[in-house]
C-alpha cells in the first residue's frame, strides 16, 4: 500500500477578548509533487524567521489589516516566486429554504404532525445561520407532509 502522506505545514490561530473571537485564520502549505526541495526549505527557513520575531505575526498581520496576498510574500519570501490565478471575496450564503423545515417536519412521527393540526397551530422555525423566520400553518403543514408522503410511496 502506498502512503498518502504529504509533506506540508498547516497551521491555525485564533486571537480572542474575553471570550469573544475576535480574528481567525490559518494557512495550509503543501510540497507538490515533483516540486524541488530547495523551494520548502526556503519557505521552512522563512517561516522560522517570522516565528522568531512574533509567535503571533500571521494573526498580528491579518487583524492589523495584512491582505493575504501580502501575508503569502512573506511566506515565499524572495526566494520563491507567486502567481495569483484567481481571487475570490468570501461571503455568507444560507441553503436554509422551506423545503428544508418541511423535510425536517417529516422526521416527527405522524402522530405529533396530525396533533399541531388538529391544535391549529402554526410551526414556526428559525435558521440558526442566517436568521430568517419560516412560518406555516396547520393547512399548509397539512398540504406540504401529504405532498411528502405521496412523493415517499
């Protein structure tokens, strides 16, 4: 069997007031095949020498405002060369939907769905990431579990 281990460096910080998070980040280097040796050892000796100065220098760069482009070069360092081939902006994006809370409906046993029913109750849920309200009522829940059972037969 052959091994599936890579040489690389992975690392993770987090800077925190309180209990309150504050800046996370974290870089993952891999040696690529057939890379040359030469090219780890600079960035091995680079990341040494950051170390030296500051245990906390990658978190102390990005909550200082360091783009990542930046904080790479030093990395690198000038011995190893870059290219960025694409950049993205993160950004938030929930698959919360009502089809999920109807899925989620359809986990209870029939008894309690028939009971919220018959109570004439509404169900309401709550996404936990982003925050939107999802409301049904007892003939709605009615129409959407039967649709369930229907498309389950």
């Amino acid at each position: 069997a052959k091994s599936e281990q890579r040489e690389c460096v992975l690392f993770g910080d987090v800077e925190m007031k309180g209990f309150l998070v504050t800046g996370s980040g974290g870089y993952l280097i891999e040696r690529l095949p057939g890379s040359e040796a030469e090219v780890s050892d600079a960035i091995e000796e680079n990341l040494e020498e950051l170390a030296k100065g500051s245990q906390s220098w990658f978190m102390d760069s990005l909550v200082g405002g360091t783009d990542l482009l930046t904080v790479a070069s030093k990395i690198l360092g000038t011995k190893v060369s870059a290219t960025v081939l694409d950049s993205k902006l993160p950004y938030a994006k929930c698959d919360c939907s009502l089809e999920r809370l109807v899925r989620s409906l359809t986990l209870l046993p029939r008894d309690d769905v028939m009971d919220i029913i018959q109570k004439e109750e509404n169900v309401e849920a709550k996404c936990e990431f982003c925050g939107k309200m999802y409301r049904l009522s007892p003939d709605e829940v009615k129409v959407e579990f039967d649709k369930f059972e229907k498309s389950n037969e």
